[in-house]
C-alpha cells in the first residue's frame, strides 16, 4: 500500500510540473500575442502547482481551469502593492510606520483623497506636502509611486486610485510589523487639489491637549476610544529628536534617547515607545509609566474615559489590535470634501494632464 502511494505521489508531482510547464507556455504566449510587456505574477504559476500537489481522488477537486485561474483585478491590485511594501519595510523597518502615517495624514486632511501626495506647483499650487505637519516629516512618498506603477506593469487595464494605494500600503505595513489585518475596500478617487491649511489645523498636533484632540476626531465622527485606538499607531516608529527637543511638544518626564544639548537634523531620532518595529501594546504600558514620548500622547492618560481605554489596551494587546483595525477601516472611508472634482491620478505626485488648468 505504501508503494502505490509513493507512486501516486510522484505522479502528481510529475503532472503538477507538466502543467505548471504548460501554464508558462500559455501566458507567454498570450502576452506576446496581445503586446503586454509583463507577464503574470509567478505566485499564480507556483500556487497553481502547489494546488495539484494537494489533490486527491475527489474529482470535484481536480479542475484544470481552477488551477490555472489568473488572479482577479483587485487581487491582482493587493498583490502588486503589497510585493512593494513589504520590500520597502524589508529595506527599511521605519518605512511601516511612515506609510501608516502618510495614510491617517492623507484621511484626516478632507478625506481619503490621496491630497497628501500632490506636489507643489511654484507660484500657482501649494498643496499639504509642504504644510507643517508633513513638510520634512511624512515620509515614504516614493513607496507609493512604486506600488503606483507596479499596479499599472502587473495589472493591465486595472485603475486604482493613488487613495486606495496609500489604504492598502497602510494595511500591510500594520501587518508586516505585527498587527491584525482588516479589509481595504477599493474605489476611492484622487482630489485634483489639497488643503495647505487644512493640514495645519484639521491633523492633531503633538502639542495638542486633550480637549483639542476630542474635539479634532469628533469632528471626524471619532468617539474617544477610537481616538485612543488610533493613537496605539504611535507603537510603532520615530519622531524626530527636532521634535522631541521641543519642550512644548514632550512629555517632561519622559526619557528621551536624544541628546538636545545639541543641533538636531532630521537623521537624529527619537523611538516612540520602547519596541519601535513591532506593532504591539507597548505604547500603551509606557503611557500607564508616564513615559509617553510625546505630550498629545501622555495626556491620554488624564481624563477618565481615556486612561480607562489606556490601561485596556495596555492588559490586553488583542483588544488593542482589534478596535485599531476597525478604526482604520472607519478612517479609510473618510469622503473628500463635498465639491472638490475627483479622478484617477496617472502620477500620484500630480494631476493628470488635462486638469492642471482646474488647479
């Protein structure tokens, strides 16, 4: 009995390599035939030879054309930019934090409507990029624009928003640094414009007390747990030590690693709470130690409602992790701003072409 089911066993394997031969030959083929430049992801090619190695005599289970399915668009979508965040964390562990800021950065300025990528036209365009909460800040700009093109070289005919880019590219970042994953919803549209003031007045600041940031996510439509929630993003990633030195922007009984005896650079960094590269509840144990590195993050802890959420988080990373997904999924479906005309961004750094006349 053994023995036939080694030889079952290498048969299978046999024709999985066959087929995985011939769904080669198929797509190169078609894509020669129909002038594309890329062909499709290998991830199809070696699942689809995985799947027959797991076959067995069930004939309901043994479908070539289940097996050679090519992905459908917004998975297609999903794939592409996650290949290049995960590459980009890879290279970097900080570019998480910066690509789930850049997202909340983009929300929270008049909706999800990819403002913050705009960049500034000289004399007849100034958009959020340069305001002074982003302007030398937000970061990983070069990330979207790489998940940008990947989408258009892999996914033909498949347009996405640079809105819906920076959704994902957050969802992904929360999850290659440890935490719990959430579904992204596709359809978001470009603003043809940004809000330079908005940046500076509708994003929380980290000199902001606690009634001003209530006030700020209740204007969002943002109860208090779900601002403490959305705080916990602060568990991963740096501040700059231009920042922390900033007596109105620290929390004076902090520890800080900087040294601001001296001239500070964006390269001089302050980690946020003690396990900067992981997605966990650290931050929140470090507020409950009066150790928060910033003063909009200790103050959390000075109100009832608030400190209640703080020490949940801080006893329960699970509960942490789950209403941090619910509030980002929230955040993501923030509108744009009645009014403002919408597209498809070809370059997320820019307008298409013909709407430069409209800015």
């Amino acid at each position: 009995m053994a023995f036939r089911v080694s030889h079952l066993s290498l048969a299978l394997s046999l024709m999985a390599l066959a087929l995985a031969g011939v769904a080669i030959y198929k797509n190169t083929y078609e894509a020669m035939s129909k002038g594309f430049q890329t062909l499709s992801p290998e991830l199809d090619l070696l699942e689809s030879a995985a799947s027959i190695l797991t076959l067995n005599n069930n004939a309901e289970q043994n479908s070539d054309s289940k097996l050679t399915q090519p992905l459908s668009p917004s998975a297609c979508i999903f794939s592409a930019v996650q290949r290049v965040v995960n590459r980009a964390i890879d290279r970097e562990r900080r570019m998480g934090a910066s690509l789930i800021r850049l997202h909340f950065h983009d929300c929270f300025v008049d909706g999800c409507d990819g403002g913050v990528l705009l960049d500034d036209i000289p004399g007849s365009f100034q958009g959020e990029k340069t305001s002074p909460p982003n302007n030398n800040s937000a970061r990983g700009f070069e990330v979207i624009e790489q998940a940008k093109q990947r989408v258009k070289d892999t996914c033909p005919n498949t347009p996405v928003s640079c809105a819906d880019i920076l959704a994902i590219a957050a969802r992904d970042s929360v999850v290659k640094l440890g935490g719990q994953g959430y579904n992204v919803a596709l359809g978001r549209r470009d603003a043809r414009a940004a809000n330079f003031t908005g940046a500076l007045t509708q994003l929380p600041a980290p000199f902001d007390n606690l009634t001003v940031q209530l006030r700020k996510f209740n204007d969002k439509n943002f109860n208090a747990r779900e601002m403490v929630a959305l705080a916990g993003a602060h568990t991963v990633g740096f501040t700059r030590c231009a920042t922390a030195c900033n007596s109105n922007f620290v929390n004076p009984a902090a520890r800080l690693q900087c040294n601001c005896s001296v001239p500070q650079n964006d390269t001089n960094l302050q980690q946020l709470d003690r396990t900067p590269a992981v997605f966990d509840r650290v931050y929140f144990q470090d507020l409950n130690r009066n150790q928060g590195i910033l003063f909009s993050d200790q103050v959390l802890t000075g109100n009832t409602t608030t400190a209640a959420i703080v020490t949940t988080y801080s006893n329960n990373g699970a509960v942490f992790l789950g209403d941090f997904a619910a509030a980002m999924i929230k955040m993501g479906n923030l509108p744009p701003s009645q009014g403002v005309q919408l597209e498809i961004r070809d370059v997320c750094s820019r307008v298409n072409p013909s709407s430069v006349s409209s800015m």
